[in-house]
C-alpha cells in the first residue's frame, strides 16, 4: 500500500465522501430542503460553512444529502452495467462461433452511437427521473465491460485448469463460475473504478440537464442546474458541488489506476501508458 | 481504391441495423404521445381527437409497417416532419449541422496543437519536468468534466477578465471559449496517445542511426519521428468524434449555441420523436463515416499497412 500512493490517496479519497455521504445526518447542519428567504445567497460563513442557495438552503446540508444520490446512484450504475457486460462478454468469450459473433455484432453497433449520445436519447426517451437516466447509463456503458470481459475469457479458457476442469466433466455454467470468474473478476475492478468516473460524469451532466433527479431533490447535478443562473456573483453555489463531483472523479481515477499498479507490478507507474493500446482507453467512450 | 469501395460496401447492411434501432429505441417512448400532442397543441383530449391524431400520423400501424415507411421515406433523405413545429426533420438538422462542425471543428484544431505541443514536449523531455507537468494536464484534463470546465472557463475569460463574449453564437470570438471547453479534453487524450507513440518510435533503429549522423535533437524529433508518431493519433481521431458530439450535448446547452446538441435537447423536452430519430441516425452516420476515414486514411498514411494487404491478397 506505502509503495503505491495512487491507490491510497484513491481509497482515502473515496473513503471520506463514502464517509460524508453515510453520516449525512449527523454531520449536516441543517435540513437540506428548509428554505429560508430571509437568508438567501449568503456566502460562506457562520452558520451556514458554505453558503446558502437561491431559497436560502444550506449548500453543506444539500451537498451531503446530495452525495447519498450522487454517489449511491452511479454506484449502483457501474454494478448493473458490470453484471449485464460481464454476462455478455463471458457468454460470447466461452460459447464462442455464433454466440459470440452475434454478440460482438452487437457491440459494435453499439458503439457506432457516442455514449452520452446513446444515454441522451435514452434518457430522454424514458423521460426524467433518477431511475431512468440510471436504466439510461447502463444500456450505455454495459458495451465497454463485455468487451473486455469477452477478451479475458477468451484467454482464461485456454487455460490448463479450465481444460482439465472441462476434461473431469464439469458442467459449462460450472466451469464458467468456479474458474473463469474468478480469473477475468480482479481485472474487471480497474475498469470498474474507471468505468465509475464515467458514469459519475455522464450522471451529472445529464442531471445538469434536467434529465436526472428533479428539484428540490438535494442532487449534484441538480446543485449544478441551480447554481447555474448565478454563477456570475455567486459562484460558490457551482463551485462546491463541482469541487465535489471532481474529487470524486478523480477518486476513481487513482483507485483504478492504483489497482492496476498494484495488480501488473511491471506496467508504468500511474498511468503512463507505453502503447497507445492502453492509453486508448478512457475517452473513447465518452 | 477497391478497398475503400468494399468498406463502403460492407456500411451499408451496418447502417440498416443502426436505423432499425434508432426507430425502436424512439419507438419505446413510454404513454400515449397522441394524447400528449393534443393537450400540448391547447386542445382537449377526447377520445375521437387523440384517435384522429394517431390515425394522421399512422401510429396505430405495426411497428414494422411504421419503420419500413420510415425507412422508404429515408432513402429519400425524408425523416418526416417535427411533430413540434410540423417542419421537416431534415431541414432542421441541416440548419443545425453547420453550427456544431464549426463548433467541433475549431475544438478539433485547438485539441490537435495542444496535442502536439504537449506531447512532443512530454515525450522529448520524458520523466523530467515538462512530462510531469504535461501529465498532471492530461489527469486534469480526465478529471475535470467538460460542464464544469465550461463554467470555470466563462467565469475566468467571460466575467472575471472579460476577454470573450459569455454565451452567443456569430462571430470567431463567440467560438472561442465553447471551442476550448472541447478542445482542452481532446488535447489531452491525444497528448497521451502521442507521447507514448513517439517514445515507441524514438526507440527505434533509424532515429538511432539518424543521431548518430550527428542530426540535431529538433530535426530528429520533427523531421524523422513525428510522422510515425503521429499514426495511432490518427487513430485516436476516431474517438475524438464520439467525444465531441457527445460533448456538445451538454457544451452547446451551457453557451447557448445553436447546434445539434440543442436540437436534441428540444426534441426531448417536447417528446418530438421523428427529430429525435433524425438526431440520433446522424450522430451514428457521423461516427461511423468518421471512422471509416480514419481507417482509409491510415492505409494511405502507413504504406506499411498497404503492403502487407498486398502481400496477403
């Protein structure tokens, strides 16, 4: 862990919002959806550390209710997608001949649409709200994982231990659980964490729109949209919700590429790809 | 050239299949949209109105009938008419076209000289100090959204120091700050792309021999390891066009830009759906020209690639 600060400051990072998010209660100094006139647009002080908003709500209290959704949401996201892209890409690795080019067919025309693209018009086609811009981002980003998922199961099965479990009779959906998984399961966190930045960001942006979570929602994209029509004189109102959204990011990024430091010892430290390989990633989906 | 024509050839069963998903996935638009056309247009939702409605726009048809006419009306470039402003969809996204290529193009450019700078700086000087600085831009560059990018961008050059106009669209200096918004995320992708294929390249055999004659450090960099170098960024172009009109989403709404990314937003907010089609059909078409682009250019760039075609054909 001392050897790899990349995946500590990652973790650390994570951990405090994770921390601020779960005790919301606790530390928030007031109720996120009180509003107060007579206190409106204050900046940081006494009372209120970080200001209060347009209805006079307290910015500390609505950003750590906010984190609950925020956070919570693309979590769930980056799951859903991981367990719809590993199921794909496993299913297409291991059946391979028609399974596979029909999936991976599918994929591709997947990716003919750019990602925000893609969620955009999802989104929008299921209306506003934060369940479905969720069921938006992981018809959108399940693509990326199946397409790795499918490349390590294509290596994992040719492995001695998976033949000699296929040779002692072991049923596919066995084989598949008991010795694949297990295999393509620790790479699969890199492009987790990686994966969950993007989301975070594609979440937001699109709530920024109004196509997420819905005022007086406490929300960071939500925050964001409201923020908005005051930046010129009141600039902390975006300000600490995108301080927040980035530390976050920037979180993921470091604990994925801290786990990916921590898992090939001999690739270059902290994301300094070698072969355009490996520095493709990232922005492609975006 | 007969390459190309085959690659062309294989689009078009690939464009089929997108056109078929964009209608399905418009298509799947959750309630009745007849009734919400009626209410929208000022009128009562009575039974006989909402069914007249749906009848006129032939929506109580099968869906295959409704996409195969939607598929014949497209081989005559016609994507019906916005049910919003009953224009047609055509004529709309080819008045917004021009605003977003301007848009993307100028982010485009900024992003390829930020590229170049920083990737041939990260890569002639690589561990030292301008590396580490142009790799702490990149990590920027990833970490940032482009949204809030966009807000610090305005509030500094627009409100701050107010050098550029805020919002608008017209001149070159409206372009300026949505362009850099962009432009700094493309910079970055491709700055790292490029420094790690020039330090594949500076390793080679010829870039040694040419120090070795005694060339200078600049004309070795420029002159002999550039071209190469430059190959995989012509691959990472394809990714770049993704990444752009994905951003224009959010980018053009926040610069109050005219674009297509507007036009989307529009056909959302009033549940237009054949501009909705049209929207995500051409976002396709443009991604996967782009690409088939790239690919035919990286054919011609590497005459490595056309002879190893040649030599397997």
């Amino acid at each position: 862990m001392r050897s790899n600060p990349s995946l500590l400051a990652g973790l650390s990072l994570l951990g405090a919002l994770a921390g601020a998010a779960l005790l919301a209660p606790v530390l928030s100094p007031a109720d996120p959806l009180a509003i107060d006139p007579a206190n409106r647009l204050l900046p940081p002080g006494p009372g209120h550390p970080l200001g209060t908003d347009a209805l006079g709500r307290d910015v500390l209290a609505r950003l750590l209710h906010g984190a609950r959704l925020t956070l919570g949401a693309a979590l769930a996201v980056t799951a859903a997608s991981l367990a719809l892209g590993t199921a794909v890409g496993v299913a297409a690795g291991y059946a391979g001949g028609w399974v596979d080019t029909l999936l991976m067919r599918l994929v591709d025309l997947w990716k003919a649409f750019p990602g925000r693209v893609l969620a955009l018009v999802l989104a929008g086609v299921l209306g506003p709200g934060t369940f479905n811009l969720c069921l938006a981002l992981v018809l959108t980003s399940w693509v990326a994982c199946a397409r790795i998922v499918r490349s390590l199961t294509l290596a994992a099965r040719e492995q001695e231990y998976v033949l000699a479990a296929r040779a002692c009779g072991r049923s596919v959906p066995g084989i598949v659980v008991r010795h694949v998984l297990p295999d393509v399961l620790p790479q699969l966190a890199v492009v987790a964490a990686l994966d969950a930045g993007w989301t975070l960001m594609a979440l937001s942006g699109l709530s920024l729109l109004g196509l997420g979570a819905q005022p007086p929602t406490p929300e960071w994209g939500v925050m964001i949209n409201e923020g908005r029509s005051y930046f010129r004189c009141h600039p902390h109102l975006l300000f600490f919700p995108g301080l927040a959204l980035m530390l976050a990011v920037a979180g993921l990024t470091l604990l994925g590429e801290g786990i990916r430091d921590a898992w090939d010892p001999a690739a270059p430290p902290s994301g300094l790809p070698t072969a355009p390989s490996t520095a493709r990633r990232g922005i492609g989906r975006c | 050239m007969a390459y190309a024509a085959r690659r062309l050839l294989q689009l078009l069963p690939l464009l089929l299949v997108i056109s078929f998903l964009t209608f399905a996935m418009a298509s799947a638009v959750p309630g009745d949209v007849a009734e919400m056309m009626v209410i929208r247009s000022g009128g009562q939702p009575t039974p006989e109105a909402v069914a007249a409605l749906r009848d006129q726009l032939g929506l109580d048809d099968p869906f295959l009938v409704r996409y195969a006419r939607w598929l014949g009306g497209l081989a005559r470039l016609d994507l019906g008419a916005s049910w919003q402003t009953r224009e047609p969809v055509v004529a709309i996204l080819a008045r917004a076209l021009p605003a977003t290529l301007w848009l993307t193009g100028t982010a485009l450019i900024v992003g390829a000289l930020l590229a170049l700078v920083l990737g041939t700086g990260a890569a002639a000087f690589a561990n030292r100090l301008p590396d580490r600085a142009a790799l702490l831009f990149t990590l920027l560059g990833k970490v940032v959204p482009d949204f809030l990018l966009a807000f610090a961008l305005m509030y500094l050059l627009a409100v701050r120091w107010p050098l550029l106009p805020l919002q608008g669209y017209g001149t070159w200096r409206h372009v300026l700050l949505p362009a850099l918004t962009l432009g700094l995320g493309v910079g970055a992708h491709l700055a790292r792309i490029l420094r790690a294929s020039f330090l594949e390249v500076l390793g080679q055999n010829y870039i040694t021999v040419a120090r070795a004659k005694g060339l200078p450090p600049g004309t070795v960099l420029w002159r002999h390891a550039l071209r190469n170098a430059l190959l995989p960024v012509v691959t990472g172009l394809g990714d770049t066009t993704g990444f752009l009109l994905g951003g224009t989403v959010i980018v053009e709404n926040v610069f109050n830009w005219p674009g297509l990314g507007r036009v989307a937003l529009e056909a959302i907010a009033a549940r237009d759906l054949p501009l909705l089609q049209g929207y995500t059909l051409l976002m396709a078409v443009l991604v996967v020209s782009v690409n088939l682009l790239v690919d035919l250019s990286y054919r011609w760039l590497d005459p490595r690639i056309r002879l190893e075609a040649a030599a397997g054909a």
